[in-house]
C-alpha cells in the first residue's frame, strides 16, 4: 500500500511538473459570447496577434450589430442605427470594416471605423445609394468593397484615405462586380465579376487590370474570397465538373488548384490564407447528414478542426472558420458552444502561448485551471511530439 501511495506521488509529483511546463504552450479555444440580450454571434475577422476580433452578433432586441472583441474588454457594439456586420480588420485591430443600415428602409453604407475616432466613416461609390465593406489591408488605409443601386448590379470598390473611392470595373461582358479581399498592402483586390456569358467568376485586380481566373474544369462558376499577403495568391470556392461547390487556390505558376474536401463530403468552402499562402481556413459539408465542419488545408491536405482539436471542444463544434491571422495561428468562426447551447463566434489559437491566459496549469487554454487539465495531463503523460 506504501509502495501505491508512493508511486501515486510521484506520478502527481510529475502531472504538477508537467501542467507547469506546458502551461505557457497550451493550445486554446476561447468562446466570445454575445452582445448583451443576445443569443448568437459569428466572426470574420482577427487582427495579427490574436488579440482583437471582429464579426456580428444579435443584441438585446434581436437587431444584429457589429461588434469588436478583445479580452480585456470583451464584445463592444460599434453601434448603428439598425443593424451592422464588421468583415474585416487591420493587423494592428485598429480599424474594422463593414456595413450598416441607416436608415428604417434599408440603405446600407460600406463604414471603416477606427478606435482613434470610435466612428463609422461612410464610403460609397459617386452615383449610387449603397455600399458595402469587406476586406481591408494590414495598416488600415485601403478599404474593398461593392456599391449599387440594384444588388443584382454591384460594381467592386476600392477606397484609400489619399485617393478616394475607386471603381474598379468589372470583366469583359456584364457590367458586374464585387470584391470581398484585399492583400497586405493594399495593391491586391480579389472578388466576382461575371464574363460575356453571364458567368460569375473569381477576379484578381491589380493596377488597373482585372484578371479572370477561370473555374475548376467542369464548372461554370467561381469566386474569390482571400488572398495572401502579396496578392500571388488567391482562395475562394469555385463549381466542379460534377456541380458541386470546392474550395481552390490559385496561383499564376498553377493555375486554380482544387482542395478537395473531407472524405464522404459533398461540398467545400475556402474563406481565407495565411499571409505566406500556405495555409487555408473554411468549410466543407456532408449534405446526407448536414454536417458542417471548419477546415484546414495545408500542404499535407484537408484536416477537420474538429477532429485536430477535439480535446478543446467538450462537446463543441467548429462549424465554420472565416479568418486566419497572417502567421496562421489564429484562426475566427463559427460554432455551436455547448456550455451556453449557442451558435457563437470562436477564436482558436492553434500553437498555445496564449496571452487570453495566462494562468499556471491551465493546459486546455479555456481559463479555469480543474480536473480537465489534470485528465488531459493523465492522459498525455509519457507522450512526446514526432
């Protein structure tokens, strides 16, 4: 009984050691809850540390409102007279883009707000009523968009603080075009147009020359939603020749790359890339049992978030990532959080050393240090990396 006693210390003894050490490493999922009153949130955007995310959640009387996270000061509503959507952010969190409606029948306005000023500019294109925001580059200074008078005829923007808003043109045939990204410093916009045949396609626009990319061999369709930080790089989703929606990179080198999707899935989305374009962040669905699962493809292929950091979730899940940060750390979405029974905005950081939390012990990163970080110790002790 001695000998039990004993070794059951010394097994402890080395659990404590073990907690210590890989406190400061720990991989985290944080859950960013709702607006007060609120009962559902979404992210798509993170600044380069991780510390600031951006996306909507739906307030005390149901209107949704974009908002902007940090943990120190939680979800903050950037306020709108109705509802509002923040899409993107600066590197340094500082200016976040969107759109919001301002008035009672609808009209939406493209706004970059920055927390040098905590207000919402407006950008609209000279001629027409609406606009709206969704990718901004690393310092904050170049704004892309789409405005219109119909939906059903948006023309893509490009707005800076220096030279103004730009109307960025569309592909030879359909007077149509929106941009959804822009890269790092701002000289590449990504987006839709649609071709002399009424097509709608992935665009890559760069000074002045709006470059088609084509689709998968098959489809008749594609769009543009991330590119890395040089522009050489283009991710978005495109039709395939069985009539189902893949995720593609795009080089100039290779052309439209399809990325496949998880095995026995119909259908994949992909949303955005590491700075470097190594990494790619989305979606894919299995339409038999409607199942959504965020994704992750890099060069060794297609993982399941849910899968990779399954020992995060507790009963959670990953449904969506719609951002990664430049380094490919963090990554922002959307899911189903168990402990409040929500669909909630997430932020995923996939190395550990995270600066959410700092407390000693705390191995499964979620800010309480209990008897799931000595399980998952337990169950990893003896264990090492490949």
């Amino acid at each position: 009984m001695q000998m039990v006693h004993s070794r059951f210390n010394a097994l402890l003894s080395a659990c404590v050691l073990s907690l210590i050490a890989t406190a400061s490493w720990s991989q985290s999922l944080t859950w960013l809850g709702v607006l007060p009153g609120g009962n559902r949130s979404e992210a798509y955007g993170v600044s380069a540390d991780g510390a600031v995310v951006v996306g909507w959640s739906y307030n005390n009387v149901g209107s949704q409102r974009a908002f902007r996270w940090t943990a120190s000061g939680g979800m903050q509503d950037l306020g709108t007279l109705y509802r509002s959507y923040a899409f993107g952010v600066s590197a340094d969190g500082r200016v976040v883009v969107g759109w919001a409606e301002i008035t009672a029948n609808g009209t939406r306005r493209a706004f970059r707000w920055s927390s040098l000023s905590y207000l919402m500019r407006d950008l609209l294109l000279p001629g027409y009523s609406f606009s709206e925001a969704y990718g901004v580059s690393a310092n904050g200074a170049v704004v892309v968009g789409r405005s219109y008078n119909n939906p059903s005829a948006p023309r893509a923007f490009r707005w800076t603080a220096s030279g103004g808003i730009q109307d960025l043109g569309a592909l030879p045939g359909v007077n149509r075009s929106e941009a959804y990204a822009v890269s790092a410093n701002g000289a590449v916009v990504v987006g839709r147009s649609y071709n002399n045949s009424n097509q709608p396609r992935a665009f890559r626009w760069e000074n002045g020359v709006m470059q088609d990319l084509g689709a998968l061999p098959g489809g008749n369709w594609s769009e543009a939603y991330g590119v890395s930080a040089n522009g050489a790089v283009v991710v978005g989703w495109s039709y395939n020749n069985a009539g189902n929606e893949r995720a593609f990179r795009w080089t100039a080198s290779g052309g439209m790359e399809d990325l496949g999707t998880l095995p026995g899935y119909d259908r994949s989305w992909a949303y955005a890339v590491s700075a470097d374009g190594a990494v790619v962040v989305g979606r894919a669905i299995n339409d038999a049992v409607e199942d959504n699962c965020a994704v992750r493809w890099t060069a060794s292929g297609i993982e399941d978030l849910n899968t990779t950091y399954a020992s995060l979730l507790r009963g959670s899940a990953l449904w969506e990532a719609r951002a990664i940060s430049p380094d490919g750390r963090y990554i922002v979405g959307r899911g189903y959080n168990a402990a409040t029974h929500r669909i909630e905005a997430f932020l995923l950081d996939t190395r550990g050393n995270n600066t959410l939390c700092t407390l000693d012990g705390d191995v499964n990163g979620d800010g309480i240090v209990d008897d799931a970080d000595l399980l998952e110790v337990l169950f990893n002790f003896g264990n090492r990396c490949p």
